[in-house]
C-alpha cells in the first residue's frame, strides 16, 4: 500500500524567503508522486508531477521538486515566495496501476510580506 | 479537452436526508473516477474510486456510497446523512498512471 506523509501541517515564509514543504511517501512499489496546489473553496490544481523519468523535476508557478529514493523523499521548492503562493498545499502517491491515488494530509502556507 | 463537472457547488440538508452528488467527465473515455472528502485540517480522504462501470471500490467504512451507472458519470449518495458527513467532497478523475483532475468540489453542510 502507499502512502505520504507531509512534515508540518502550516508553514510560514517571508516574501522573497525559500519555500520548502516537505512530503514523504512510503510504497512497496516505485511510485508516482504529485504535487497539488489548492486555493480557498477551489479544486486542486497540479504544480508538478514524478513518473520515473528525471529525479528533479520542475512545475509551474516556479516550482520544483526532487525525487530522492534513498529518503523516500519528494520535497517541494521554491526559490522565493511570492503572497500569490499562499494556499493548501498536497503531495499524492500513485502506484504503477494508476488506480488507487492517496494525498497526504496537507501544508498551509503563509507568506508574510 | 477533457472536462469534469461536479456539482451542486454548495448544499445545505438536514440530519436524516438524502443525499445525492454527481460528477461527469467530459472528452475521455474509460477513466479512473474518484471521491474524496476534505474535512478541516484532515486532508483529502480517499472515499470510493472506480476503474469502470459497476465497479466500485470502497476506501473507508461510512455512511455514504457510490455508483458508476455510465462511463464518465459517477455519483455519491447517502441514505441518512449525519453531522459527521459535513465536508468539501471531491471528484477527480484519471486516465491512468498520470495525474488526476478535480472538479470544483461540493461544500456540504448538515444541519
């Protein structure tokens, strides 16, 4: 079975300030691992997403994330945070069957101007 | 393009009613679907997934269910809704080991 974990359920980042939200996935198999964005009332929408091809891999919005098999790792960045940036924010795992798709729990950011 | 209408948008049912959500994808064929629920500070909880009609898989034990009579339409429903069932729900589709895509969510509220 897979699943995520993310580390810290609200981050707050000045403006201009590293953004790092970290995502853990636990699977038995090599996963697919996402990144979703959501704003307030809305959908999620997808910032990037890993499918066993490079190991870093870059999204929208400015975004990045590295896939790291040695710690189970998908860590999402982003250089400077801009206010537009604050919103929920989900790492998802899916095997290689593409059927079952699970979210972590979510990371609230904040950026403060 | 592929599209996904969920609605309605927001619902306000007392204890004890029905309930009934619908989602329809648009422009594929065959797709994975998918109901979540997002309560606050829980994240998104994989309620039922589909990989066809008539298929039905069920994540969590509750008081909801879900049904695929067509290829792209997909509906959660409840007999009795309970306080507990209060929560942004979700539909997303898949068309396979990619990325899924959401609808805008339903804001259900019981009173």
């Amino acid at each position: 079975a897979q699943s995520v974990t993310q580390l810290g359920s609200h981050v707050s980042v000045s403006e201009g300030a590293l953004v790092l939200l970290r995502c853990n996935y636990s699977s038995s198999v090599p996963p697919y691992l996402f990144w979703y964005v959501q704003y307030p009332n809305q959908g999620l929408q997808l910032l990037l997403k890993y499918t066993s091809a490079a190991t870093l891999v870059k999204g929208i919005n400015g975004f990045e994330a590295e896939f790291k098999k040695s710690e189970t790792s998908f860590h999402l960045t982003k250089p400077s945070a801009h206010m537009s940036d604050a919103a929920e924010y989900f790492c998802a795992v899916s095997d290689y069957t593409g059927n079952q798709f699970y979210f972590g729990t979510g990371t609230s950011l904040t950026v403060i101007p | 393009s592929q599209t996904i209408h969920q609605w309605p948008a927001t619902l306000v049912q007392p204890v004890g009613s029905p309930l009934s959500l619908e989602c329809t994808v648009e422009g594929t064929s065959n797709p994975n679907l998918y109901w979540y629920r997002q309560a606050a500070g829980r994240g998104l909880q994989l309620l039922f997934y589909s990989v066809g009609i008539g298929q039905i898989s069920s994540e969590v034990p509750q008081n909801l269910s879900a049904s695929r009579p067509q290829d792209r339409q997909f509906i959660l429903s409840s007999k009795k809704l309970l306080l507990s069932d209060s929560g942004f729900y979700l539909c997303a589709w898949k068309g396979g080991v990619g990325e899924a895509f959401f609808g805008q969510g339903t804001r259900l509220t019981v009173v």
